[in-house]
C-alpha cells in the first residue's frame, strides 16, 4: 500500500528578506512569460512544439 505525506511550511521573511523574494518571483515570472511567448510563436510558425532542451539553450543565451 502507498502512502502519500504531505509537508506545509510557512516563512516569516523580515522587509529586507521580502524585498529580495519579490525580486526572485519577478525575475521567474519574466523567464516563465518569456519562454511562454516563445513556444506559442514557435508552434504557430512550424505546427509543432520545442522541447525543453532547446529552451535550456535559449535560457543560457538570455542570461548572456
């Protein structure tokens, strides 16, 4: 029989602790929205979708 566990934590970040998370989310919500605009074009332009390896590569690229 499996059984499933489940685990919440919650965080208190002080001003300064939250000030840096916002910077974090809004740096992942950039990369997320960006990379979601790519693979919408890419599969409009050829009819098929891109891998994730191929948008690791693009991910190096934009970091550059």
């Amino acid at each position: 029989m499996l059984v499933k566990k489940a685990f919440k934590y919650r965080i208190h970040p002080n001003k300064e602790q939250q000030a840096h998370l916002a910077v974090q989310f809004g740096h992942a919500r950039f990369v997320y929205n960006h990379f979601l605009t790519v693979r919408r074009d890419y599969y409009r332009t050829h009819g098929k979708g891109l891998y994730y390896n191929a948008t690791a590569g693009m991910l190096t690229a934009l970091k550059k």
